[in-house]
C-alpha cells in the first residue's frame, strides 16, 4: 500500500513539475507581448512632435471609436499619430516576428545555428532588386513605378535564392550543409552585384539604395501592412502547425525516414514558406539583418529547442526586438537611423556574447 501511495506522490509530482515548465514557458511570451506593448507606446510618442506616451494610446483609442479630435492640434496629433507612427509600429512588430519565425524554422530544418533569413540570402535577394529599379529604373512588371516597382523586384528577387536550393535539392540529393552553402553563395553574388550598382547609380540614388542595403520600417504604410499581416498570419499558422515535424527534422534524416516522414519533402516545404513570408515582409523593409539569426538563440535560453515552444515564443520575442530597435532608431540623430544599423549594432557583439557565455547551451 505503502507503495502505491509512493507512485501517487511521484506521479503527482512530476505532473507538477511539467505544468511548471510549460508555465515557464507561456510567462516568458506573456511578457514579451506586454513589452511589445510598451514599445509601440513608445514607438507612437518618439518623434520631432511632442505626443506623450498615454496620450498617444488615447489618440489611437479616440480614433478607433470615432472620437477624432476636431481642433488644429488634435488633428494633427492623430494625423502623426494614426497615419505615420502607428502602421510603422505595427509593420516593426510583425516583420519583426516574421523573421524570428523564419530564422527559428530554418536553424532547426537545416540543423545549423547560422541559419536564417539573412544568411541563405533572401533578404540579400530583396536587396537587389530594389537597387535594379534604383540604378537602372528596371521592374519585371514594366507598368510599375516608384515604391511599387521597387516592392515588386525585392519579393520576386528575395524568392531566387530559395528556388536555387531547391533546384540543387531537387537534382542532387544535398544535406541541410549543402543547402545552407548555396544560399550563402546566391547571398554573396547578389551582395557583389548589389555593390556594382551601386556604384553605377547617381550620387542622388545612393540615399535610397543605402536604406534598401541596412533596412529600415519608416515606409510602411497601412497600404502594406495588409500584404505584411497575411504574411505574419501564414508563418504563424504554419509554422506552428508544422512544430512537431520541424522537432523531427531537427534530428537526423535517417531517424525521420524511420518513422514515417518525408525529411526532403517537409524541408522544402518549409523553406518555400519561410521564402514567401519573408519576402513580403522585407518587400516593405529591405534587409533587417540579425533579427532571424539572435532572436530564436536568445528564446532557447528561456524555452529550450522544442518548437511547439520556441517558435510562438521566437515570434513574440522578435517582433519586441525589432519595435524597441526601432525605438532607439527614431532617437539617434538629427533625423534618426534605418532599424537595421541598430539590430546589426546591438545583434553582434549579444551574439557573441551568448555564443562564449553559454556556448552549447543555446542549441541543446
């Protein structure tokens, strides 16, 4: 009897130990989201007009219920506030969390830490071809101008480097390295033949094709922030969905094969949806760098590798990462700087710092 009671108790409290753990985990989003909310409090009252940090949720609020200020002032107030902060604080977030997802779907399917968004070579893709249209005023739609032309060469362009590891998937049976390999390979072709234009495009050009290179969320409109939340809501619900047989592809491929799943076949179809998602969002952005890359590494130190965990966890975590960049961004300067010098900025030197002070911690 004794010991029945004895097998109770350790049942019981290894029940209590698992609801703990995944606790752990649903504190550390809980609290990600409620710092996003700070910080798009915050990315709504920084700026040259002097709106304060509650006023600007009562504008937003005033706006929602049609309460919209009548006088010069109010007005202008929720001009700032709803047309130009907001739909950038909201397209920060979500690109933000589009890339975090990417970059932890992708490290696990290809099995590489160094794996994201940024390194197979989509957002060098994008990068090129906003500066065709820049340089060269070349669209692949040739009804298209300005922004327009620019958003259409940078998805189209973003998309090649996953079609080129596909095709070598597709005619030669390449491990996760070799897929990594050819994106890097795209990502420096591209990142050459970027510089050449570049050099090549009127002095007066170079401003734009600079901001397209580092990245930045100041253009976003709420014209794009549409095209960004159906990409958000595709790599949430997929992602998400596909969280048990991207934990099984984060094993061998041999051990996938055993029980049943289709490694190739689940890992492209990964990749060609992390591509698209990805496209969309740094269509609008151009190429936000490190977001992918140290947002998954810095959530496995709080929620361990399993991605049924890690990838709703990745994206509150990325999107809070790229609004407060943002934040930082908006205050430097005369004028400010493009998100991407500031995620680049601080994503390295924390990168390497997590590398040395937990080492292999981060990819258990």
């Amino acid at each position: 009897m004794t010991g029945r009671f004895t097998d109770l108790y350790d049942n019981e409290k290894e029940i209590f130990s698992y609801d703990k753990y995944l606790s752990k985990k649903a504190f550390f989003v809980v609290i990600c989201i409620l710092l996003s909310l700070v910080a798009l409090g915050l990315e709504v009252s920084l700026g040259k007009a002097d709106i304060g940090f509650i006023e600007s949720y009562t504008i937003i609020w005033d706006h929602i219920t049609g309460n919209i200020a009548t006088d010069p002032v109010g007005a202008q107030k929720d001009l700032i506030v709803w047309n130009l902060r907001l739909p950038r604080a909201i397209g920060a977030f979500m690109v933000g969390l589009i890339l975090a997802v990417g970059g932890a779907a992708m490290q696990s399917i290809l099995k590489n830490p160094l794996a994201d968004p940024y390194t197979t070579g989509m957002s060098s893709g994008a990068g090129l071809g906003a500066i065709l249209w820049i340089s060269l005023g070349f669209c692949l739609i040739p009804s298209l101008y300005g922004y327009n032309a620019i958003v259409i060469n940078a998805f189209v362009f973003s998309m090649v480097p996953t079609l080129a590891i596909i095709a070598v998937s597709k005619y030669k049976q390449a491990t996760p390295t070799t897929m990594i390999l050819t994106g890097l390979g795209v990502m420096y072709t591209f990142s050459a033949v970027t510089s050449l234009l570049m050099l090549l495009a009127d002095p007066e050009d170079h401003k734009t094709a600079y901001m397209w290179n580092i990245g930045s969320v100041g253009s976003i409109t709420w014209d794009a922030i549409p095209f960004i939340f159906i990409a958000t809501v595709i790599a949430m619900v997929f992602m998400t969905y596909m969280a048990k047989k991207i934990n099984i592809l984060a094993m061998n491929d041999e051990s996938a094969v055993a029980i049943g799943v289709d490694a190739k076949k689940y890992r492209i179809a990964i990749l060609v949806v992390v591509a698209i998602t990805v496209a969309l969002a740094v269509s609008f952005t151009g190429t936000i760098g490190f977001v992918g890359l140290l947002a998954p590494h810095l959530v496995r130190l709080f929620v361990g590798s399993d991605n049924r965990y890690l990838i709703p966890a990745s994206a509150a975590f990325g999107g809070m990462l790229l609004l407060y960049s943002d934040c930082i961004a908006k205050e430097i300067g005369a004028t400010g700087l493009p998100v991407g010098v500031i995620t680049a900025a601080v994503g390295g030197p924390l990168f390497l710092y997590i590398l040395f002070r937990h080492k292999n911690k981060i990819w258990e």
